[in-house]
C-alpha cells in the first residue's frame, strides 16, 4: 500500500470531453453544472441582499433623524404661533385656539389615513398571485399536450 505524497488529495478526475462522453455522464455533469450554479446565485444574491439592507439600515437611520428635527422644528412653529396670538390675545387663549387648530389637523389626516387603509386591506399581493395561477395553468396544459 503507497501513501500518497504530502499535500496530494483524492482529487476526482476532470471530466471527460463532451465528445467522448456517455449521456449518463453528460447528465451527471448538467446536474452539477446547475447545482453549482443555484448555489453561486443564492450566495449572490445573498450578499446583494445584506449589501442593501445595510444601506436601508442607515437610510432609514438618517430619516429618522431628518424626521425628528422636522417634528422639533415643528413644535417650535407652533410655539411661535402662540406668541404671535399672545400680542393680540391673552397667553391662554391663544394657546388654545392653537391646540385646537392642531387636533383639527391631527383629526383630518386620521381621517384620511383610515381611508387609505382600508383601501390598502387585506395586504396580499393579488395581481401576483393571480397572474402565477395562470402561469401554473399555462403550464399544466403545455404538459397535457
């Protein structure tokens, strides 16, 4: 019994050329090729995946941050708005005629959220799913054929 030299490995063959070879072996060869192939775009698309989520991550970060200062600067318009009422009105009323303003604001926008919500129910991709159906059924009857 020969030991095989240091470094060596159980390396298989090269495959044969596809002149020569059988049709097993040209299947056998497919099957891996596409095995091979699945695999290197999962990885890929793997990495895209991470890449991109990583660039949500910090967009969403930066949009947060963009709608905090915004919601900052927005409550010291409305502050502002009471100051202004406060030369011509007493302090109380003026920011109450404000808080009213706003809960009239805040009343419509919730309204109109509603609505769009309930346009928006239930949340399931329907043009997808019926537009695969009908591949699916396409394809069944291609193979009755």
């Amino acid at each position: 019994m020969t030991v095989p030299p240091a470094g060596a490995s159980r390396a298989t063959p090269p495959p044969p050329s596809t002149d020569e070879a059988s049709t097993g072996q040209l299947i056998s060869q497919l099957t891996e090729q596409v095995s091979r192939l699945v695999r290197d775009e999962a990885r890929l698309a793997q990495a895209e995946m991470t890449q991109k989520a990583k660039r949500l991550g910090i967009g969403a970060g930066l949009f947060g941050g963009a709608g905090l200062f915004g919601f900052l600067g927005l409550c010291v318009l409305v502050a502002t708005a009471v100051l202004a009422l406060d030369v011509v009105l007493p302090a109380w009323l003026a920011a109450l005629i404000v808080a009213v303003v706003l809960f009239a604001v805040a009343g419509v926008l919730a309204l109109v959220g509603k609505k769009d919500v309930q346009k928006g129910t239930p949340p399931v991709p329907t043009e997808a799913i019926a537009s695969t159906k009908a591949d699916i059924a396409t394809v069944k009857e291609s193979a009755r054929r």
